[in-house]
C-alpha cells in the first residue's frame, strides 16, 4: 500500500492527487487524477514512530520524493509533516531541495542536524560526507548563529578523527561565526 502512497502528489496548483505509475511498455509515466485521499493515511504515516523513520528514509530518497505528498490546505498538517520529514533528513545525507521544503514548512528546530542520527559506527565518512553536502547551502538553513556553533563546537570535540577537510571546514565556520558573521553570509 505505502508503494502506491509514495507514486503520488498533490498538485497544488490544481488542488488534486495524482498517482504516477509507470507504463510497462514504454516506460513512460501515466498519470491518474484521483479522486481525494483519505486524510486518514497522513496520520498512519506521519505517526510511525521514529525507530520505523529509517525506511522512510528510504522511501524519500528512492521513491518520487515523499514531500510532494504534502497538502498545504489540510488544517495542521505543516507542522506534523516537518517534524516527520525533519527527523527523515537526520537518518541521511540532506539536500537543497530538503531545505528549501522544510523553509516552505517554516521548519526552524534544526537541533542535531550537522551530525544528524546516521549510525556512523566504523565508517567517520558517512559524516564527512553529510558535512560535504550541508556546506553547499548551509547559509539556506534558518538556524541561529549560537546553535550552530554549539553544534559544530560538539561535533569537533566528539569526532577527533574526523577527516582534516571535514575538520578544516568545520572550523573555518566556527571561527566565522565566532567573529560576528551570520549563517546567512557563510
């Protein structure tokens, strides 16, 4: 049920879901207007627990990207939905397209999110990795000057080994922010 779930979109401009599947014969995709979608599904999803988030996370990444599904014209569903898509971009590498839809949620609880929940264990380079990608549009992120650098002040204390051009990059918006520039100008 949730593959099917995940091939939709709410078309905003036209205020309709549509299910996109693709046609086995040539490939491309056939699109069905649906009629509505039980509001009911919104809370089966955005009320799975967070031990269960990792699949999304999955699902989000692989399958017609997850926030598409989101209805600005039902009553409450902003904040549900940017929590729950939030704690998705803390189990993997986050995007520009993941910010720019948590700015359009107003998301602005950005609490762990240099070094997310990804389970690093043996492998330091998922987080260097991560670090990689959020340097592109950290200045996109509303998060304040003060959280950020409690951030990156714990994220150099906890992971010493940490790649010397992770830890460069990591301290060079330290020292930024330390003099008075703001996450906007990094």
């Amino acid at each position: 049920m949730f593959q099917i779930i995940l091939r939709m979109h709410y078309d905003e401009e036209n205020r309709e879901y549509i299910l996109e599947w693709p046609d086995t014969i040539s490939g491309y995709p056939i699109q069905i207007k649906l009629d509505g979608f039980d509001k009911k599904w919104y809370d089966i999803i955005l009320g799975t627990s967070t031990e269960i988030t990792g699949n999304w996370e999955y699902y989000s990444s692989s399958h017609g990207d997850f926030r598409y599904l989101y209805n600005p014209n039902i009553k409450g569903l902003k904040e549900k939905f940017a929590e729950f898509y939030y704690n998705i971009t803390l189990l993997r590498t986050p995007y520009l397209a993941d910010i720019e839809f948590l700015n359009k949620l107003e998301w602005k609880d950005y609490k762990d999110f240099l070094v997310g929940k990804i389970d690093i264990g043996k492998n330091i380079y998922l987080l260097s990795y991560r670090l990689s990608y959020i340097s592109d549009f950290i200045n996109k992120i509303p998060i304040s000057e003060e959280d950020l650098k409690t951030q990156i002040e714990e994220l150099l204390e906890k992971y010493k080994t940490l790649q010397k051009t992770t830890r460069f990059l990591c301290q060079v918006w330290l020292d930024k922010l330390n003099s008075g520039v703001k996450v906007k100008e990094l």
